[in-house]
C-alpha cells in the first residue's frame, strides 16, 4: 500500500489545518430526514474558506514542503477547488502559485484564483489534459507539483473532515463522501475507519465521470475514455494510483448518480436548506435516494460551493422542468376571435400560471383550419400538471406536452 496513513499523521494534520479553516458544524436536515426515514446530517464544507473543503489538503501538503521546495513555486491542475486551495495556501506561506485549469472551468473559480495570487493558465477539455500540462511545466521549470488528489499528505488533509464529524457525531452511522479522483474519499474513510471502525463509508460519483466503479470492478486503476458529466469538479478519468489501495480497502459501498438527479438535487437544498452547492458538492445528497438508510445517523458531506450564476440559473430552470414545476404545451385551434381567452380561461380555472404564449399562424396552410398555440405555465408539481392537462382535454382540445424553454 506504500505510506501508511496514521492516526498520528490525522491529528497532527487536524491541529495544522484548523489554524485556517472555517468550523463547519454539522446541519440537521429536517427535509432528508423526512424523506429517507434517517436522520440526516449535512456537512456544508461550501461553507468553508475558498468556498470548498480542498483548502485543507493544500494547506496541510504545503506546510509538509521545505523551504527550497516552497521557494521554487508551486504548480497544480485543477477545475477549480483545488486550485483556490492550493492559491490560498500557497500565498499564506508566501510562495508563488502557478494553476494550470482546463478551458471549461467555471469563470468564477478562474477569477477566484486569479485574486488569491496565483497565475491560470487554461489548458485542456478535462482535467486530465490539464494535469499532464501541469506536469510538464513542473519539469521544465522546476516548480513542485501539487496533486490535487493522488498524495497521501493531501488525502490526510482533507481527511480532517471525518475527524471533525465524529467529534460533532459519535454515533454517526454512515458518512456519504464525494469523488472524483478520490483524496477525498481516502482521507474521509481511512480517518473514519481508525476512529470508528463500525461506521459505513459510503463514495458518491457522477454516472459520466465513474471512473472509481470501473477501478474498483477491475481490481486496479482504470483511465475511462471519456468523461461527461455537469460535475466538473468530479470530471476525473483515473482515479489516484497511489491512494487505489485505501480506497479499496476503505470504502463500503459506491453508488453512482446520474446529472438530472443533481439538478433536482440542487432546488431541495435552495428551497429547504436555503444553500448553495456545486453539482459536485450536491452527489451526497442525491445519493440519499439510492440507499436504504432508515434509522441510521447519516452525514452527507457538501464539498463545495462554488458554482457560477450561469450555471445556477441553468440548473434551476432544468429542475424546475424536471419536476413538472414548470412544462410547455402545443394546441391546434381555429384562428378565430376569443379561441386564446378560451385556452386561457381553463388554465387559469385550474390555477395555472402562464409565463409565456407563442401564436403560431404559418403551421398550416390553412389558417382557419388551424393556428398553434404554445403555452408555457408554471405549476405546483407533476399533479397539478396532470389535472391541467385533464382540463384542456375536456376543453375540448388536444394538448400535445412539449419540451420547455425559458
């Protein structure tokens, strides 16, 4: 297995990596507890400083290095968590960061970079191409590498977090961890496992980006051709060859979500806990669907929280379509005066809110045959949708369902 990961090398990392990080104690979750018949815990690591749990394995590596080490400048790949923690550690130890982030990385987490004082250089469609690039220049220039997952310093820093849980939770029961490269994952489930050899660790991967399954199916690291996945932060093709084995021996169980349950993942925790997380963060908390966790103490952890205003208005419209909260239709009508106030008239007796109409005059040739009218209401639910729909029909017409747009 290599190193060895230490309960000593946990508690010496804990004491260095709680000088700079935010206390992110645990938030009961009323709304998943009602919903999974558990009692849910969230860990809001988006909460923590940079906006994500990695500030803690780059704070903990960089104080490992030695002076000349640090004064040769540092350089990491990230999609941008890493990279913010690696930029903020990195200036607090008074060494020049240098992050090399592939082309589609979020614009908020460049500029987040950027103002902690460190140079971006984007490289690259994922972060595999981004790494490579990174390693690269590391050679050439003489600057250290910084892995943003596969070295066990790092895993031990970010491992702090089960340290943190099990002090806020004694009898936690199961702990739901995401991964993408799987630092994280080793740090949580080798500390938790050393304090509380009982508690099921639980990985939480996007179904575009499972590289981890695919490993951990074929008994060794697996390079997945290709990743696709709104997870950018978890958008990894090979899993850490150095930390495999912990992962291996660690992890209890992996479940993999696909990206429309994250979307809807991220309007429950809006709408119920009033927080913001990345769609990586939110793989714990969708993976609560996937299990039966009922009367177990259970902490999803929320790994970050950086997600740009783009992404955020897009996600909120996808989930809102995905939950029926908001859908389209088509209706044939004749091109007569009134036909609009009628169609309107059922769907606002129906307490149907509509946000947008297209008339559609050129469907047919005939226009007094038929004209098309699109609607697009707002509504409470799939159930509401439905009697809408009922309504229409008895109406008389034939609503054909559409895909929305807003």
């Amino acid at each position: 297995m290599g190193q060895e990961l230490t309960l000593e090398q946990f508690e010496k990392a804990y004491e260095i990596v709680k000088g700079v990080t935010l206390d992110t104690e645990l938030v009961y979750s009323d709304y998943f507890s009602e919903q999974t018949g558990a009692k849910v815990y969230l860990k809001p690591e988006n909460m923590q400083r940079t906006g994500a749990y990695k500030v803690r394995g780059a704070y903990y590596k960089i104080s490992t290095l030695t002076e000349e080490e640090r004064a040769r400048g540092l350089i990491t790949a990230s999609a941008g968590n890493h990279a913010q923690g690696v930029a903020y550690a990195a200036r607090a130890f008074g060494a020049k960061a240098t992050i090399v982030m592939p082309k589609e990385t979020p614009l908020i987490k460049i500029n987040r970079t950027k103002a902690l004082g460190a140079e971006v250089i984007l490289h690259g469609s994922v972060y595999d191409e981004a790494c490579d690039h990174a390693l690269k220049l590391a050679k050439e220039k003489g600057y250290t590498f910084i892995h943003p997952f596969d070295d066990p310093a790092v895993a031990t820093g970010q491992g702090t977090i089960a340290m943190e849980i099990i002090m806020d939770l004694p009898l936690v029961d199961v702990i739901l961890v995401p991964v993408g490269g799987g630092g994280l994952a080793t740090g949580v489930s080798t500390l938790a496992k050393l304090l509380k050899p009982n508690v099921k660790v639980i990985a939480v991967e996007p179904e575009g980006a499972a590289c981890l399954k695919a490993s951990l199916e074929a008994g060794k690291p697996v390079t997945l051709d290709k990743v696709s996945t709104i997870a950018d932060g978890t958008a990894v093709k090979t899993p850490g060859k150095t930390i495999f084995p912990y992962l291996q021996k660690n992890i209890d169980e992996l479940i993999t979500v696909p990206d429309e349950e994250l979307v809807t993942a991220f309007l429950d925790m809006v709408e119920n806990h009033k927080i913001v997380c990345e769609n990586s963060g939110l793989l714990t908390v969708a993976a609560l669907r996937h299990g039966d966790f009922r009367k177990k103490k259970v902490v999803s952890i929320l790994s970050g929280g950086n997600m740009d205003v783009i992404t955020m208005s897009s996600v909120v419209q996808q989930g809102l379509i995905l939950r029926d909260r908001i859908f389209s239709v088509s209706i044939l009508l004749p091109d007569k005066p009134g036909e609009l106030s009628r169609v309107t008239g059922v769907i606002a007796k129906e307490n149907g809110n509509v946000i947008r109409l297209e008339h559609n005059q050129f469907v047919t040739i005939n226009r007094s045959a038929a004209v098309e009218l699109r609607i697009t209401m707002e509504t409470f639910g799939t159930e509401h949708k439905e009697s809408i729909i009922a309504a229409l029909e008895k109406g008389g017409y034939q609503p054909k369902v559409i895909r929305a747009s807003l």
